[in-house]
C-alpha cells in the first residue's frame, strides 16, 4: 500500500480529478521547470478528462501561471510567512479561481483546502483556507488599488510588474523596445495585457489552398477563422490540430502568423542573381524550414540544427518535400568557415529569450532572467557572423528572434553592422507589408511585430544584402 501524506484520513471525497491534474503540472512546473504545454495535456489524458474538465483545467493551468506575479503579489498581504512550493501553487490556484475564473468562493476555497489536506497535509490545509479567506475578504479592484498604494504611482514599472504579471526587467525591456520601433509609451499596457491573452492555435497553409485546408478543418467537424495578418493561416476554434488530415499529412502544419510573416518576408526578399540554394542554420523543429521549400518549388532548403533531437522533428516537417530539403547536423557557426559562399539566402533563427512568445508559453517569464541574453547575444552575433560567410555576394542574410528585447534584436545587428561595407540593409517592413494583409507601422529598416497589433509572436526580421566586392 502507497504512503499517505501526513494528516490523511479514510472516509474522506478525493480531491476534483481536473484540479488534481493542475495541482500535479504546476508543482512540476514550479519545482523542476517542466513546459506546461508538454505536462498538461499528458496530465489531462492520464486523468482521463472530459472536454469540459479538460477545458476547465486549461484555463485554470494556463491562467495561474500568466497571473501568478498578480496572486503573490496579493497573497503576499495575506501570509505571515513564505510557505513551502506546494502550499504557494496551491494559494495561487485557489485565489486564481476567486478573482479570474469566478467560481464560487465556498467552491474555490473548499476544493483547494481538499487539495492541500490530501497531498500536503492538514497543517498545510488550514494555512491555505485562512489565506484564501484573507484574499476573498476584498474585492479584485479593492486588490488593484492596494497593489497601486504598495508603488506610489499607477505608472511604476513595479505596479505594471505586478498587476500584469511580468518580471520587472520584462517591462522595461518592452517599454524600451516599443520607444526604439516608434510606438509610445502608453502602449505598453496593452502589449502587457496581450501578452495574457491565450494565443490562438494559427495553421499554416503550404501545399494545399487556404480554400481546401478550411474544408478539412470542417471534415474534422471543428471550424476555423481567417488569419488576422497573414492570408496563408487560419485560426483553428477550438479543437486538436492533430484531427485535420492537412496537418497529418504534412502539407499544413501549426505555425504562429508572426513566423509565417518572416518566413515569407525572407523568401520575398530581392537577390542578386541565382535563387535555388537556401540555408535555414537553426531549423528545429522545422516549422519555418517546412514553409519554406513550400514556397519555392525551385530551391534546395539546407536545414541545419545543431541537436540530433530536434533535427528529427525537421525531418518529419519536411517530409513531404524531402527530396527538396538536405539535413546536416551540426554548430551554425561553424558552417561559414566551412562553407563560405554557398548560398543564396541565409535564415538565422536565432537562439534568443523568447520574451516575444509569452502568450503561447506563459511560464517562461518565470524561468528567465535579463542576464540570460548576455551569452545569447555572443551566440547570436556568432550565428549571424558564419550565415554572412555563408551567404556569396548578391544573397540576403534574415536574422530572426522570437524577442523583442533590444540586446537581442536591433543591437545584435547594429554591432554586426559596424565598420562594414559589404552590407546593404534592406527596408524589411516594406517587403513584410507586401506579404502582410495590411501595412506593418513603424520606425527604422527592420520589423517587429507586436501580440496586441498583430495577434502574434513579437517576432523581430532584419534583412541584409550582400554586396558584392
């Protein structure tokens, strides 16, 4: 017989069979930095969910972790000590449950006190039943405005940290890169609040019609809608991917809109010369490598990755275009060197923080730290310096981030720019205009998109010509 946690009794309900699934995800989230995309949905199967519960247990998953700086920020009033993991996941998944999905206050507070008594014990329950007490005591807005007094003034990065939900360095690195792409500082807000949104799962049509892929999304018996910024998606309402027999086969596939705009930016972009030899230097999972060799029938797409892992999903999103596109497994930054000149058109991906897809994976503002872009900008500039190697005279460089931190993004490529004279810098929102359902606004050469302008990633593109010598 397993051991019981101390304080269990016999004779008492189990807890609710969906919250137990969030319960078990976030503690693994909190403790060994599981992805919740990856723990939740094999959670949810091994609970053997109904649609409802499943859909229940998403919202409450996903929404504690984007509002978790919120709910500590408000339980940080309501503890008199700093409890063990388990009793904090739980705290926020009860004050969750109060204020953002409105279930009823005796429901919250009951099932998550369960919770506590069945897996960490009585002691344990009855912290979590006054703290939950405490917080249901006030009002949402009651919490807002005590947040506000706690710093000084509605515009302080530690009120917009908190309420929003996002490490301090995060807002002020978005605060600086909307100033630096033209957009005033008001609008930090709302990236801040699109960045809370649930992001919708976009399809990408590559070998088949935007027409005959909605057809079988409805053969699938789900429904979709039209893209907001690219004429090749289509927002899937609800439903399994997996269930469309486009994406099974290949010849569709999930792909945000923002890294739909790129890849097609990048193979838009105007070359001098020959056109048939593509490197795609960081391709896993092979999303973008797939949308390319899709959108040129006449090109060879060299796909490198530098983990065998991830090169093998390439290969399976590039199946159907095989005999079009060459694997190599290896280092992006040794491939100038060993292949100077040999392309047409370079993709650097790049390695990057990923603050830009916050919507989609909504604890990776937890697991990073600004220090973290201090090696990856040395990784970037490197992987930028061999696709310029690797590119011949007339071929284009794109240098992609899913970021928009400055370090990461503009400052990578001003500092690969310096003292050359070999570089051509391309208008990159004018080309992505063309390949967008309407014009990308901005200031300066290069694009970056925004979650609450364009319902996508922050996808940053920088597009550069080689001239020749």
């Amino acid at each position: 017989m397993s051991e019981r946690p101390a304080g269990w009794r016999p004779g008492r309900r189990q807890s609710d069979a969906a919250r137990t699934a969030v319960f078990e995800v976030l503690i693994d989230v909190e403790t060994n930095g599981a992805y919740a995309n990856i723990a939740l949905p094999k959670a949810i199967r091994a609970a053997r969910l109904n649609k409802q519960d499943a859909a229940f247990a998403t919202n409450l998953c996903y929404g504690t972790l984007r509002l978790q700086g919120r709910w500590d920020a408000i339980l940080a009033h309501c503890m008199d000590r700093e409890p063990e993991p388990a009793v904090k996941v739980l705290a926020r998944m009860g004050v969750h449950q109060l204020f953002a999905l409105r279930t009823p206050p005796h429901a919250a507070i009951n099932e998550t006190v369960m919770l506590a008594r069945h897996h960490v014990g009585t002691g344990a329950s009855g912290f979590v039943n006054a703290v939950l007490r405490r917080a249901g005591e006030r009002t949402l807005k009651e919490w807002q405005d005590q947040l506000k007094a706690d710093h000084g003034k509605v515009s302080s990065v530690g009120f917009l940290a908190d309420w929003f939900s996002h490490p301090r360095w995060i807002v002020r690195a978005l605060s600086d890169a909307l100033a630096a792409h033209g957009r005033p500082k008001r609008d930090l807000i709302s990236v801040l609040k699109a960045d809370n949104e649930p992001a919708g799962v976009a399809l990408v049509a590559r070998d088949i019609s935007i027409n005959a892929l909605r057809s079988d999304i409805g053969r699938g018996h789900m429904s979709s809608q039209p893209g907001h910024l690219v004429d090749s998606a289509l927002i899937l309402e609800g439903g399994d991917p997996g269930r469309v027999f486009a994406v099974r086969d290949g010849i569709a596939g999930v792909q945000d809109e923002g890294s739909q705009l790129v890849t097609r930016t990048f193979a838009a972009a105007p070359v001098d010369g020959e056109d048939a030899a593509w490197l795609d230097m960081c391709a896993g999972p092979g999303g973008k490598t797939a949308t390319l060799v899709a959108l040129n029938p006449s090109v060879t797409v060299f796909a490198n990755e530098l983990h065998e892992h991830r090169l093998d999903l390439v290969a399976e999103n590039v199946a159907p275009w095989a005999n079009r596109v060459q694997l190599r497994l290896g280092d992006g930054t040794d491939i100038g060197t060993e292949q100077p000149g040999q392309f047409d058109r370079v993709l650097i991906d790049a390695p990057c923080t990923g603050i830009g897809a916050l919507r989609r994976r909504p604890e990776a503002r937890w697991a990073k730290e600004a220090g973290d872009a201090l090696d990856l900008v040395r990784l970037q500039l490197s992987l930028l310096e061999s696709g310029w190697e690797a590119v011949r005279p007339g071929g284009v460089v794109g240098y992609s981030t899913c970021s928009p931190y400055l370090p990461e993004t503009t400052g990578v490529v001003e500092t690969f720019l310096a003292g050359r004279d070999d570089v051509e810098v391309l208008d990159t929102r004018e080309l992505a205009s063309a390949q967008a359902k309407f014009p990308i606004v901005g200031e300066g050469p290069y694009l970056q998109l925004w979650p609450d302008l364009h319902a996508s990633d922050a996808m940053f593109l920088a597009l550069l010509r080689k001239r020749a010598h």
